[in-house]
C-alpha cells in the first residue's frame, strides 16, 4: 500500500529528471541503514548487544558468530501461508491469460521471494514493462534498487519511480514520470559515475533504443513499478516484521553468551583445598644437586584423580556447579514473548509438539492464520495492481478493467489434514455448494486442474448419457405395427 509521508527530499513539477534521479537516489541511500539492519537479523549476524564492557573484555570476540536467530522463523513462518493461485475478473471467471503471463514471467516463483523481502525490509518493487511489443514482463527488483513517489494527496497514484542499478564504475538509472502540465508520460534512462552528475545513457544501449521518449503503456499505466509494502499505515512509512523482534532477540543472544560462558566456568563443581601450601617440586642439576623449585600444575592432580595431602590440617573443600536452568527460563520466557508478540504459533518456535488434537493446533494457529489473511488482502492489492500493468502492457485495456475490479485468490492460509478437508468438503457438498468451487477450495490444486476435472467429468457424464441410450435401444419396447396389421388382415378374414 502507498504511503503519504515522504522519508527523503520530495519531488516537485518543477524537477527535471535528473533532479528527480538525484531526489529518489537520496531516498534509496536513506533507507540503506534500516534494510541492511534487517537483513543482517535475518541472517543471523546481529553483533552481541545487552552485555557490560566487562563482559565482552573477558570473552572477545567468542560470540561474534553466535545467534539463537527468530528473527528468520518470524517472517517464514507467514511467508509460507501466501501462495498466490489465480486471478480473477470482475465478472467472477478466472482470468486464464494472466496466469499463463505469471507464470511465463516466472512470477509464481519470484513473488515469494519478492514477499519475504517486504516482511524482512519492509518493502519490495515490481517492475511491468513490453521491450519487445510481444510479450509483457513482471520482473521483481531487490531492495535498494527501485523508488516510488506518490502525488501529493492521493495515496495510490504514482507520480514517478525510478530502477536503479550498477557494474561498479558506473549508476544506471530508468526513470518513468507521469504525464503532467499536458505532457504524456515519459520515460528517461540516464547513468552517471558513481558519485557524480547524471546525463544521457549511452552504455549498454543498442542503436536502435531511445533515452527519452513517451511511455508506451499511456496514461493508465504511466508509472510502470509497483511497491509492495508491508505494515503500511495511513500516515508512516511501511515496517520490518523483524523490527519488533529486534530486541527480544539480541535479549536472547546474550542470556545464550552469559549461559555458555557459565557452562564453560562453571558447570562442573570446583575444589579447594585448604590450609595448605601450593604443591611444589625440587629442580635439580644434572648432579643430582637442587637448584630451584617450581609449582606442581593443578591439572595434573585432576588428570590423575589424585590429590595428596601431607600437611597437618590441610582440608578440601567444595564450590557447588552452577544451576544453569535459570538462564533457561528467562530464554523461554523471552521466546514466548516473540511468539505472542508477532503472532508466531508456540510450538513454531519452542518445539513443544506431541499428541495434539485438530482443534487445539487450529486454536494455536489462529494468530498466524489472522495475521496472514490480512498480508492477503494488502499484498493483494500490490498484486492486483501488478496484473493489471501487465494487461496494459499486452495492450489489453478491458482486461486490464476487469482485474482492476477483480480479486487475487491465495492458498487457504490455514493449513488442514486431507481428513479435516474432505469433511468439510462433504459438508459444503450436502448445503448443495457445486462441484467446481469444491474443488477451487481443495489446497495446491491449480485452476488447469479443476478444468480438467470439469472436462472429466462431463465426459463421463456423456459416455454413461450415450451407454444407456445404447442399452435402452437394445432391451427397451419394440415397434409392433407389424404384427397389429397382421391381426386386422386376419379379423376381416
């Protein structure tokens, strides 16, 4: 969804493009900070936080690579219920052609990861372009590679977007802008050295391709990129599913560091002994004569298991192991807050599975259900939006209408066994629900599927149509106007 406020300088009417390049290039960088903090979470290579100076003197840099990571099960785990499975049409039908366009784009793949990207950054860009005048192509950017802006007051009209990328020498930039003042919307592609000023593109470019020239998709589609964007508010920018899990988890990489470093110095129990000198033993010279003395190392009475003690007095005594399970439970206690927080199911993130009953799994599922129910419907809209540039793109402008007003249809979020499936399947059946949104309900079961089963079945409907036709026609009345004709002949005998 779009956003109002602006997280960088903001573009006016007035701008040329290379001022809007340098606007939108500013508000990439600007976000650069936040996306790489997220990613790094997800990956795992958050530094160790919440622990004293002393604390990290004495262990170095022991944790560097350690993480007890949740902040990558957070956004699989609702990632993993949104499966997009068909599109349809305002008048209720599927729409055949946008699918055969998704999946020729490769889209049915790529979408999850583009989706992934807006849980862990907070936002993805779509990219809906025909270089040929054949076929349209959706290509999905990473973060930090394309921008949107949006008019003044109006949330969902693009203004103007921008795909950015670079070999290393140089930035390459396209640049779409809405038509304004009169004018048709435009396209601008543009490169500079990194760090300089933008002017014409001419790497890269064959002879027979233009820098700046009117967008073939026409005003209904002037802003060819689509920003997918996760927990976006009416007045914010969108969020991180991880940015609220940031904290309990750099909490729970430290309560992990103090744990290991207490195993480590104090898991078993340690001895003294007491009332007694260090043990140590004569140096001599090759005469046999001492020379000096030098410590007996304590590891050796412990290697072994000997310890003599011959003066008066000397005693041992005992420092108890340390109870470690106190570290545990601040732990769980810290996973459970990340499974209530991000609505994560427990047995997601403890592991505590066994023996469950349908109901109860369905009741701890509910939060994640609810919650990715509603990415359905947000990320629906980016999609729909998607498709619809894509109809456009193919120069098909009512189809394009008719997706505007339809839908997206998504995998059932909530995950069932066949059993609980078929059941409730038979009770749909019985209230007298048709066969055909029988079968659209049954999970990873494609729309070219369903048809088929259609096909199927009225095939067989017709084969047992035209095997009792048959079979009536063999064994049915018989034509007896003959013998009735022979009876008269005989009466008027």
């Amino acid at each position: 969804m779009a956003r109002v406020r602006v997280d960088g300088p903001t573009l006016t009417d007035d701008d040329s493009p290379e001022e809007m390049l340098d606007k939108l290039s500013q508000r990439l960088q600007g976000r650069k900070s936040d996306e790489e903090q997220w990613n790094d979470l997800y990956n795992g290579e958050e530094p160790l936080l919440f622990a004293s100076p002393e604390f990290e003197e004495q262990t170095g840099g022991l944790f560097d690579g350690f993480s007890d990571n949740w902040c990558r099960t957070v956004p699989d785990a609702c990632r993993e219920r949104l499966k997009v499975t068909a599109f349809q049409g305002a008048d209720g039908q599927l729409d055949k052609e946008a699918m055969d366009a998704w999946r020729r784009n490769e889209a049915d793949v790529e979408v999850g990861l583009a989706l992934l990207d807006a849980l862990v950054v907070s936002r993805s860009h779509a990219l809906v372009w025909n270089p040929t005048g054949e076929a349209s192509d959706i290509t999905f950017l990473p973060p930090g590679q394309a921008v949107v802006d949006y008019a003044p007051g109006a949330r969902r009209v693009r203004r103007a977007g921008m795909n950015m990328w670079s070999d290393g020498s140089y930035d390459f930039a396209t640049l779409f802008v809405r038509g304004r003042d009169g004018q048709p919307p435009m396209v601008y592609r543009r490169q500079r050295r990194t760090g300089g000023t933008w002017e014409s593109r001419t790497i890269g470019l064959r002879s027979s391709e233009r820098v700046d020239f009117p967008n073939p998709m026409g005003a209904a589609g002037a802003v060819p990129i689509v920003e997918i964007a996760n927990r976006a508010r009416l007045g914010g920018d969108p969020e991180s599913d991880i940015k609220q899990v940031a904290a309990l988890q750099r909490t729970v990489n430290t309560l992990w560091a103090h744990l290991l470093t207490g195993a480590d110095y104090m898991a078993l129990p340690q001895r003294a002994v007491l009332g007694m000198d260090k043990p140590m033993r004569d140096i001599r010279d090759d005469e046999g004569n001492i020379v000096d003395e030098e410590e007996i190392p304590l590891t050796k009475f412990g290697r072994d298991r000997l310890l003599w003690l011959p003066q008066v007095g000397a005693s041992i005594a005992q420092f108890s192991a340390a109870d470690l399970r106190n570290y545990l439970v601040v732990i769980e206690a810290a996973v459970k807050h990340i499974a209530a927080q991000t609505r994560t199911p427990p047995h997601y993130l403890l592991g505590e599975m066994s023996n469950i009953a349908a109901d109860a799994l369905t009741a701890a599922e509910s939060g994640l259900v609810a919650k990715a129910k509603d990415k359905q419907t947000y990320f629906g809209a980016d999609i729909r939006e998607i498709v619809r540039l894509e109809a456009l793109a193919s120069g098909d402008s009512v189809r394009a209408q008719s997706i505007a007003m339809g839908k997206v249809l998504w995998r059932d979020a909530q995950y069932r066994s066949e059993a609980q499936y078929a059941d409730a399947l038979t009770k749909y059946k019985a209230i007298g629900v048709p066969d055909e949104a029988l079968w659209r309900m049954i999970p990873d079961i494609e729309p070219e599927q369903v048809e088929a089963w259609i096909r199927m079945r009225d095939a067989q409907a017709q084969a047992a149509a035209q095997a009792a036709a048959a079979a009536f026609n063999e064994f049915g009345p018989k034509d007896d106007t003959g013998d009735g004709d022979e009876e008269g002949e005989e009466g008027a005998a």
